[in-house]
C-alpha cells in the first residue's frame, strides 16, 4: 500500500510583545516534532511585521495516522499548554493531504475539490507567478549588485511564489472559480 502524505496547517496569533518568547517556544518544539515517526517537513511562516499578526506552521507527516499521532501526543499538549498565555486566540489547526489547505477555507470547512482540479488550478497560478518573479527578482539581484547565483535566486523565488500563493493569490483565486472547483 503506498504512503499517502498528511500535512497540518497550525495557525497561533500571538499577543503583541511577545513573538520573542513564542520563537522560543518554537526552538524548543520543533525537536520534539521532527523525531516523532514519519515526520517529514517543518515549515513556519512568520508574520510581516506590521502587517500580519499570525504565525503559520505547516508540519508534513508521512501518513495521517502518524501525523495524528503527533498531533494527539502528550509531548504536544504539554508544549500547546506551555504557550498558550501567548496566544491572543486558541490553538488552530487543519489537517489534510496534499495540498488542500490551498483550496478549503476556514469558514466553509467543506471537501476539498478532486485532485484533477487541485492540479490545474495550482499550475494555473504557479505558472505565471514563477515567470512573474524571475522577471522581478532576477533583475533586482543585479540592481543590487549581488552574484550571479541560479540557486539563491530559485530559493529566493520560490519562498516569493509561495507566500504569495498562501496569503494571496489563492484564496481570491479559489473564490473566483469556486462554482467549477467545486462542482
């Protein structure tokens, strides 16, 4: 049977003043994740400052039932319980496969469309936003006088390409096109 993926999508807003502390906390979480077993990726998505308010950590397991197995840990309440005078809302997570927290939002909480539909509609979008940002980052490294370097700049782009397809691009997208996703 093959392995399919599962990933949460954690969502801590955090009181102001104490981002320095909730880092922290995250220093000493993030070992504790990273050995339970199946543990794939640990990525964390910082607010912008002044202009988010709300830190992102998407966790990729390599089933659902071990990522359950972290999120259901004692380890893990323990670490939720240590933190939560930080938080200005509750703990707020969504588990799933792939990449469906791209397509459902937190208000609807309905099935994510078919898998089909996921793939055209995230090629759709990441192809022109990856054209998009090397015409702009490409240009800009040299503006700035930095070395020519294909690696930093695709490391550069892609976390450009990703923040933008989290926070911006598809949730107004998917709203667009929500009647065809859906159906």
């Amino acid at each position: 049977m093959e392995k399919q993926g599962a990933s949460v999508v954690i969502s801590h807003h955090i009181l102001d003043g104490k981002h320095q502390q909730y880092e922290a906390w995250l220093n000493d979480i993030a070992p504790i994740c990273k050995s339970y077993p199946g543990h794939i990726d640990w990525q964390i998505i910082r607010p912008i400052p002044n202009l988010t308010f709300i830190y992102t950590v998407i966790i990729r397991f390599d089933t659902i039932e071990n990522l359950k197995n972290w999120m259901d840990s004692q380890d893990r309440k323990r670490f939720i319980e240590k933190v939560k005078p930080l938080f200005a809302k509750d703990d707020h997570y969504y588990i799933n496969s792939g990449l469906d927290f791209l397509f459902v939002s937190e208000a609807e909480k309905s099935k994510p469309p078919v898998s089909w539909k996921q793939f055209l509609v995230t090629w759709s979008a990441i192809y022109p936003l990856s054209l998009l940002m090397s015409s702009l980052v490409s240009p800009l490294f040299r503006m700035l006088h930095m070395p020519q370097n294909r690696f930093i700049e695709a490391f550069f782009i892609s976390g450009l390409i990703v923040l933008l397809m989290v926070y911006v691009v598809m949730p107004q997208y998917t709203k667009l096109i929500k009647k065809w996703l859906y159906n």
